[in-house]
C-alpha cells in the first residue's frame, strides 16, 4: 500500500484564499487586520520563519509590521513594546517569535500579550480555553493539523490518536484538540517506554519532537495517518521530518511531506486566526 499524500501546500492555498475574502471585506468596512510580528536576536531559522509569515500576511492583504531587535534588547523593553501594541488599534494579533534569548523569560513575555491578540494561542488564557473546551485561539500547528484531517475526511470519534511529544506548543494542545473530537489520545514523550508498543496501534499518529525520521515504518499500523511536524535540519542541509517518509508511505494510508506538509498550514492558520481577532475587534 503506498500512503496518499496530504499536500499541505495546497490545502494552505485554499485556506490562504478564504482569509483572503475575510481580509478584504473587513478592509471595505474600514478595519484593515493587522500583525506584528517581533523577532529578537539573528537565529537563522527564526529569521525565514518570521519572513515567510510577513509575506504571507501581504499576500492574504493583512497589514503586517516587522519588528527585529538585537539579542541584546531587554526583558522591559521587550515588555514595553508589547504593551504598546497591545493598546494599537491597528494591530489585532501580536506574535513574538520564539525562542527567545535566554535572558528573556519567554513565558513572561507571552503572558504579557493581551490574550484577544495573542494568535498564536500560547498564553495561558487561551490554554485554558481550549482545556476546557471554550473558544480562544489555538495554537497555529495543531490546528492546521486538525484541518487537514477535517480535510481528507477523516471521522476521528473512537479512533486512537497517538501524539509523540508534549511541547505547550504542539504536543500538548494537539493532544486536546484530537480529545475534543472525540478520538482516544496517548500522548508518548521522552520518558515513554516502548514508544513502538503505543505508536502500532494508532489510527492516526502526529510526530511532533524534533529527531530526524525517528518514526520507523515497523512503528505504523498499515492505513494509519501520519502527520509529520517535525523540521529537522541534515548535515547535507536538506530538512527532514520526524518520519522516515520514504519507508513510512509504504505502510501508512495518508502520509503529510516535510517540507510541504504542515509548515504551510501553520502559516495559514496564523492568518485565520489574525483575520477571527480582527472580526472580533470589529464585532
Ligand atoms: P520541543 O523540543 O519543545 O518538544 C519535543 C518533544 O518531543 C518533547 O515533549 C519530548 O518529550 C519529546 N521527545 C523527545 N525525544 C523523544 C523520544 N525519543 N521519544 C518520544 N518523544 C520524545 O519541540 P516542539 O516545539 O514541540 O517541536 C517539535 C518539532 O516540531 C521540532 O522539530 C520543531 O521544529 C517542529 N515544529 C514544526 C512546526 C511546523 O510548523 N511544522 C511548528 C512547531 C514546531
């Protein structure tokens, strides 16, 4: 059985396009979306991380500002400028790009983003909303993950659902997300014995830990879906998944690439979500 591939680049596409429509009717009413975007320090990957999401809020026509500091800017300062674009009214969505130096308490800093702006899900205001399962925003990854199963259809109630890794920002919420549609979640993490024991028995497993191709095709039940959001830099300088894609689509029934799997819906949901907060300030 070779996996059908979920293209995540086209699916971005699609949802790009209707933020586009919601973006343009707000702009005719006079409330134009708008991000901001704050980077800190020179890290390579953190520097093509925050272009890529500038230019795709021009192209969904949202007003997008880029804010780069030196790694040497302080916690205040950095503290003050969120404050500042917390009380914009130009601005609806405020992400602050991570990580951060280590100087800087990167919790502190999310916590200080006023959660009606916070897009990318991460304060614990919005945390908790999805908890509990209220209406906040989810953190862009695991929701542009559950939009591509809502995609190819997939019916999750009583499904088991293996999530490998517990990061607040992927593994975690992803998790909760899946619970909320009714699958039975396992969330496997570092201290998890027999990774293979609970990963073989996964209608759908979502990889989310950072080790290149550590998600061997003898760990897939054949059919299952597999969602690969790790982004593994090679010695070769090509990028890699946490799933050993080649041996892996040969057993999976749907299979997402890397790259060109769920970085691109990331990026898509970043833009939805600024668009709904834009609606919201617009009510
Ligand atoms: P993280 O380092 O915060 O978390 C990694 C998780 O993997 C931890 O919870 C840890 O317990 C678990 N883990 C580590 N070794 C393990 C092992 N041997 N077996 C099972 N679990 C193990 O990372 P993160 O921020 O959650 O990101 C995970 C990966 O996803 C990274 O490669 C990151 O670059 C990528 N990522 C991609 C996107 C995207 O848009 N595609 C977005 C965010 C993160």
């Amino acid at each position: 059985m070779t996996a059908q591939l979920i293209d995540g680049v086209a699916l971005a596409r699609q949802w790009r396009a209707r933020v586009a429509e919601r973006a343009a009717a707000l702009a005719a009413r006079g409330h134009r979306p708008g991000l901001a975007v704050i980077l800190v320090g020179d890290d390579p990957a953190s520097q093509v991380y925050v272009r890529n999401k500038v230019k795709a809020c021009g192209e969904a026509g949202i007003h997008s500002v880029l804010e780069t500091y030196p790694a040497s800017l302080t916690q205040d300062e950095l503290l003050a400028r969120i404050a500042a674009l917390n009380a914009d009214p130009t601005i609806h969505g405020i992400l602050v790009q991570l990580p951060l130096p280590p100087h800087i308490d990167a919790q502190r800093v999310i916590e200080a983003i006023a959660p009606a702006k916070d897009v990318d899900g991460f304060h614990v205001a919005n945390a908790g909303a999805l908890l509990v399962g209220q209406r906040g925003y989810w953190p862009c990854t695991p929701y542009g993950c559950m939009k591509m199963l809502e995609h190819i259809g997939i019916e999750l109630r009583g499904k088991h659902a293996v999530v490998i890794g517990r990061s607040n920002i992927v593994g975690k919420p992803m998790a909760l997300l899946l619970l909320q549609a009714n699958a039975t979640v396992t969330i496997c993490h570092s201290a998890t014995a027999n990774l293979a024991h609970h990963t073989r028995q996964a209608d759908v497993i979502v990889a989310a830990v950072g080790r290149p191709r550590m998600l061997t095709a003898d760990m897939v039940k054949p059919g299952a879906v597999v969602l690969d959001v790790g982004i593994n830099r090679l010695p070769d300088g090509k990028l890699c998944g946490d799933v050993d894609f080649d041996a892996v689509r040969e057993v999976a029934g749907w299979i997402t690439p890397v790259p060109g799997g769920v970085g691109p819906m990331t990026i898509a949901m970043l833009l939805l979500n600024t668009v709904e907060a834009a609606e919201r300030a617009a009510g």
